[in-house]
C-alpha cells in the first residue's frame, strides 16, 4: 500500500483537471504523482507477470503497438496499454493511475508501451522491459534530435535494458550496429524486408542509412512483397498473406515488426494465423491513410510526421491522384525539415494551406508540382477543398503534419484521437 | 547555350541533413526558368566528377560522419581549389563550410582537420544555436534557419552578412565569403528562400561562361512566395517586413 496516498491524491487532481477542463488534464496528475512518489512509474511497470515491452524508435511506434497490442489480445492475453500517444512519464503514469489499485497493481498479464526515443531514454533507467522493439533511426523532429547519432545513442540506452529480446529493423543500419553492441544479455531477434521489396521503393524506405544486404529466410521474419494494402510476411520459411490499416510499405513494416515482437513476447504460444488475423482486422489509424467521409465526400487523409514519412505517403499515392490539399502548420518550425522530400510526383496541388503554407508552395514549385492556390487559412482552404466537384483520378486528398491535421478535424468536426482533446 | 549549365551537388547524402543538398535543384530550377539547360550531378566520389562544373553546393552533415566525409573530400582538394581560384560559385552550409576550413575542435577537445581551403576555424558553443536567423548582407535581408553547436572564428574580415537576429558565426557576423565560395549556417533551402543569394550565385556561374542572367517569369511567383515566407519570419521577430 506504499503508494496508497499518491494514487489518491493523482486521482483527486485528476478530477479537479476533468473539471476543470472537460475531457482534458490527463498529463497534470501523472505530474503531481511523480513528483511525491517516483517510484510508482516503474514499480508498476516492472510488475507484469508477463513483463514490460516497449516500442521505440524513430517512425511507426504508434501503429506498430496497435497492432502489437491487437496480436497479443487474439493470443487470450491481457494487455495494458498506452492508449493514446501520451508517451511521456507524466502521460503514462497518469494512464497507469486510471487502472491501478490502491496497492499500485495493474490486472493485466502484459504492458506493452510505445515510447518517445527521447523521453524513453529518460525513464528506461528504471525500467526492466522483457523485450525492446526498435523500429528504425530517421532524421525526425528536426528541433529536437539534431542528428541520427543522438537518436541511436538514445534507442541504444533503451535496448541495453531488456532483459530478453530486443527486436530489431534488420534493413536499418544504425540499428544493426547497435545491436551488433548490446552485451548479449538479451537474444536479438530481426526482421527485414526482401531485395524485391526495397528495389519497389527506388528512394529506400527512410531510414537515416540502410544496410547494404538483405536478411535471409532463416535470420529472421520477412516481408516479401507488397501490393496496396496487401502484403506478404514469411514466417519460419511459410509465406502468409497480411491486410494493412494503409496503402504504404512502411505500414506493411510496421506489421513485421509487430509479428516478430509478439513472437518475442509470446515465445512458444506465438501462433502466426492468430496474430496475422488480428492485425489485418485493424482500422486504419487516424490521419494516417485513414479515408473518412465528409460534408459527403470521400477524403484521404495523410499524416506527415517526419521527411521519411512525407517521401512514403507521397510515392504511396495513387498515381494521378487530381485533388490534394497540403496544409503544414506551425509544428514544423524549421520549413527545411521537408526540403530533403521529392514533391515531383504530386504534379499539382490545388492548395498550399497552414501557418508554413508560403514555405510548403515554394518546395512544391521548385519541385515542378502546380500550386493552384495558397490560403494560410486552414478553414478557408478545407471549404474551398472539399466543395469542388469530385475528382476524376483517386480521392480528394488531405496532407497535413500533426498541427493542420488537428485543426482540420476541428474543423471538420471530426472526432480526435484521445490525446488531442488534451 | 550549347551544354547544360553543370551544378555538382557534393555528397548528397552524407552532407545532406537539413535538405541541403536541395540547394543545388534550386539553382538548376532557376537556370531553366531563366531559359537555361541545367542538371544537377550527385558526386559521392571524386570518380562522379563531371568534366565541366559550373557551380558547387556542400551541405552539412552529422558529426559521427565529419572524418568520413572530410575523407572524401580530401581526394578532390585540388578540384576544390581549382573552382575557387576559377571563381567558379561554390555555397557551403554548416559542416560542408567547416571541413573545407583549417579544422573542427570538437566539445572533447580532439580537432578534425579540415581540408584548409577557408581561413579560419569551427570551436565549440557554451550551447546549441536553433532558431531563425536574419542576416543583413549585400544580397539583401536573408532570412534561414541556423542549427550549430559551433561557432566560426577566423571569418571577420569577410562575413556574409551581419547578424540581425540569431546567432550565426558568433560574435556578430554570419558566413564566409572568398572570392566565388559562400560559406553559411543558414541551412536547407537557404537559396529558395533567398533569391537574391541565389540569382548572385547562378549570375556567376553564367558570366562566367559567357551568358548573360536575367531571371525568368517563373521566378517571380517563386520569390513572391519567398518573400511571403521571410516575411512571416520577420513579423514574428518583430523586425520590419520587405
């Protein structure tokens, strides 16, 4: 009953913030909870019976733990979850306070937990995670983690935790490295994508450096070919079809890495039909590739977190595809964050939106891609956008980075995602 | 023209970070928008050189891969030269300009040599430079982006511009410049934002061959953009707008 107190107290404050701010505040008692008790955060983490696994790196942790969480589910168990994005301390010791008996336990045989590389590596210090999964190293959040060194520095700090697996991009070079470091307290376990796969993608698949040879059958799972929202994993040398929540090779990655975790995870009980059928049942992610229907219009739409995403969701799009909307906001400070993306294939973008909508026009027009319009206002812009007539090829088509994306589901009055309304 | 205008982008993705390399298709877009056949040749060893170079661009890159790339610039130190002495233009962003300097002292207090074409020296900053930044040079207000950890001592007697707001080389100027070679913290599209850097790069590369400059139609809607984005920048730091 040690943290009796500061679970009451995190959930008196939690109420205070609901009332205070309907439907918000989840980060203020997490904050209040970690400053009396600091021990509550890992203490409850580290004590599944089945362990703590983690996802991290650069791209795709968010998809990649949904669809994790939804394999190890079909497998009968119970999993804890960080539901939403909140992935800082606070946000997940407040998500932990919703669940937790007053002795700090969590019913659940399992945690599964996506975390930010940055503040991961913060907390993983007191962390005791059964298996690390690593995505991959990208250049991403310019402001934050100038270069790929940091990030792996900091995926490393995490991996060194693990006590049984750490589960790895095979395709990314900074990660092989890194694990080619790790003391060998825990097995390594790799995924990759064939040499048919990476040669479809004539510009790779993002990563900040690729290795230069392909996992073999044998080494680890595989991904073998993708075709729109089909693809192929091999699994122990057999050939399984998957469904993917989105068009992309990024998200059919983002499934081989779940498969290989949950292999990790489960071990013996990992059942390959099981955890396929279960990841192919996923709706498609909010924002990413997700297709909603509005003002009774089928639109697209496409999240852009990071260059390597807006490169994939551009040469995912439908060929000819006549009706985009482009809307960058002010959570891109930096407008070179998205010089290093080849716009070409766009060939014409009806209009340039967001706070950045001046910079985003002027990529796109060195980029040979026709900007019809440019209207900073977001509001105006989704009007104009959505009341033109419906497009010959492809869907009307939305991409956003994080702050346009919000703004347009406001506008829109589209529910958001749980972490938006805070 | 009887060739293509000829724009080196020097290794793309090993000094590439901030979209840099960019650069260098800006420069070829601004060429054909003048009329101008231009290409861009990704050079990642000196064995891509092409035979005509009518401008270079060098971005900057991670600190884990200063010794790797100085390596590879290393071996075409004599080409460097040669296009600087021809005055053939040459931008170099962050860690591109510093390796093409005397050194690089890092925060552990090793130095990586640079190739000693550019006077003066890259030394560690108390902390990191990310912000805006406003430089008022001969080529007018430019406005970029600066990301650093170092600050550039040894380029007072000939600055790109001095700094309005930001951090730049420290101590008050920004960039370097030695006859035709532009060094510059302002990284990624630092041309595309800033045409009149561009025009003044592109107008070299062309007199020098013997053509004649002057920008074409398509620009203007390129610059009005760019001159909105400077201009946003420049309201939220309370400076006057263009």
């Amino acid at each position: 009953m040690r943290y009796a107190p500061a679970i009451l107290l995190g959930r008196v404050v939690r109420k205070l913030a609901r009332w205070r701010k309907p439907g918000g505040g989840s980060a203020i008692p997490g904050l209040v909870v970690n400053r009396i008790a600091p021990g509550f955060l890992p203490r409850t983490l580290n004590s599944f019976p089945g362990g703590l696994v983690i996802v991290t790196g650069s791209s795709g942790k968010s998809t990649t733990t949904k669809m994790l969480v939804a394999a190890l589910r079909a497998h009968g168990m119970v999993v804890f979850t960080n539901q939403s994005t909140a992935n800082i301390s606070q946000g997940l010791t407040s998500a932990l306070l919703e669940q937790a008996s007053l002795s700090g336990h969590i019913a659940g045989d399992i945690a599964v937990l996506e975390m930010d590389e940055g503040h991961g590596a913060l907390i993983s210090g007191s962390l005791t995670p059964r298996v690390v999964a690593l995505t991959n190293v990208m250049v991403d959040q310019i402001d934050r983690f100038h270069d790929s060194d940091m990030v792996a520095a900091m995926l490393a700090k995490i991996a060194a935790r693990a006590t049984g697996t750490v589960v790895i991009n095979a395709d990314d070079q900074y990660l092989t490295a890194l694990a080619a470091r790790l003391d060998g307290t825990s097995a390594i376990a790799r995924y990759g994508v064939s040499a048919e796969v990476l040669a479809a993608n004539p510009r790779g698949l993002g990563y900040s450096a690729t290795t230069t040879s392909r996992l073999d059958e044998g080494e680890g799972m595989l991904l073998t070919s993708v075709h729109g929202r089909r693809a192929t994993v091999s699994i122990a040398g057999v050939g399984y079809p998957i469904g993917l929540p989105a068009r992309g090779t990024h998200y059919a990655v983002d499934a081989l890495t779940a498969l290989s975790t949950a292999r990790a995870a489960l071990g013996g009980r990992f059942d390959p039909v099981l955890a396929i059928g279960a990841i192919s049942a996923i709706p498609p992610v909010f924002g990413r590739g997700e297709i909603v229907t509005v003002r009774g219009r089928q639109v697209e739409f496409v999240l852009v977190q990071n260059p390597a995403s807006f490169q994939l969701n551009v040469d995912s799009l439908e060929p000819g595809t006549d009706q985009i909307l482009i809307a960058i906001g002010s959570d891109v400070r930096d407008p070179s964050y998205f010089w290093p993306v080849n716009t070409s294939s766009l060939g014409r973008v009806r209009i340039a939106s967001g706070s950045k909508a001046q910079d985003i026009a002027l990529q796109l027009v060195y980029d040979d891609v026709v900007v019809d319009r440019i209207e900073s206002d977001l509001g105006l812009a989704l009007d104009e956008f959505l009341a033109l007539p419906e497009p010959l090829t492809g869907l009307k088509t939305i991409i956003f980075s994080a702050d346009s994306m919000r703004r347009t589901r406001a506008h829109l009055g589209l529910v958001t995602n749980k972490e938006e309304q805070e | 023209m009887t060739r293509p205008l000829s724009i080196v982008s020097l290794l793309p993705e090993l000094l590439g970070t901030n979209g840099d390399a960019a650069n260098a298709r800006v420069l070829a877009q601004r060429a054909r928008w003048a009329g101008v056949e231009a290409a861009v040749v990704e050079v990642r060893s000196s064995a891509d050189l092409p035979d005509q170079v009518d401008a270079v661009i060098v971005g900057s890159g991670s600190d884990a891969d200063l010794v790797r790339a100085r390596d590879i610039l290393a071996t075409m130190t004599t080409e460097l030269r040669t296009w600087a002495t021809a005055g053939v233009p040459i931008l170099l962003v962050g860690t591109g300009w510093e390796l093409l300097s005397w050194g690089i002292e890092l925060g552990d207090g090793t130095v990586v040599e640079g190739l000693g074409i550019l006077a003066g020296r890259a030394v560690p900053m108390p902390a990191r430079a990310t912000d805006d930044i406003v430089v008022t040079s001969r080529h007018g207000r430019l406005i970029g982006f600066e990301n650093h950890s170092r600050s550039y001592v040894g380029a007072e007697a000939s600055p790109l511009g001095q700094v309005l707001y930001g951090t730049g080389n420290g101590a008050g100027s920004e960039g370097l410049v030695m006859g035709s070679v532009v060094g510059t913290h302002l990284h990624g599209p630092v041309l595309a934002r800033n045409p009149g850097l561009a025009d003044h790069l592109l107008r070299t590369a062309l007199v020098r061959i013997g053509h004649e400059y002057r920008p074409g139609g398509h620009s203007s809607a390129a610059d009005d953009m760019a001159k909105a984005a400077r201009n946003q920048v420049a309201v939220r730091l309370g400076l006057p707008t263009e």
